[in-house]
C-alpha cells in the first residue's frame, strides 16, 4: 500500500492479537482498515481510550488510500 501522507510503500505489521496493520516507516503512519480498529482494540483492552481520542482526533486532508471519499483523523498516543 501506497502511504496517503508520504507516498512511501506501507509494510505490513502483524499484532499479537493476530491483526494486520499497515505501517509507513518512513513517517510512522498506521492505518486501520475497517473494523480492524475494533477488533484490535478488544483483543488489547483499550478501545475506550482509543475511541475516546478519536472523537477529538482532528480530521487530515490525507484520505484513505482504499476508499478515496473517506478522510482521515490525526489521532496521537
């Protein structure tokens, strides 16, 4: 996958709770793809916290590099 941010090649990372995430090593990005999120966060305990900064998490002009018409959020730990 193309990185929305840096046009860098995203890797693939592979979470102990079995998930596949995409991660730009070159600006540190992760991306979710739908209802990775969730899964991820239940496995690992801390949706509420997560979804709690998401709700604040400040919208990019970056947009998803799979569904165009969706924008995505900075969400900082």
């Amino acid at each position: 996958m193309q990185c929305p941010k840096c046009q860098s090649i995203a890797d693939d990372f592979h979470t102990s709770s079995g998930e596949t995430l995409n991660f730009c090593r070159s600006c540190k990005g992760l991306w979710f793809d739908r209802e990775e999120l969730v899964r991820y966060c239940q496995a690992e305990q801390t949706m509420l916290d997560v979804l709690s900064r998401l709700d604040s998490a400040p919208p990019t002009s970056f947009h998803c590099p799979r569904c165009t018409d969706t924008s995505l959020v900075l969400c900082h730990s």
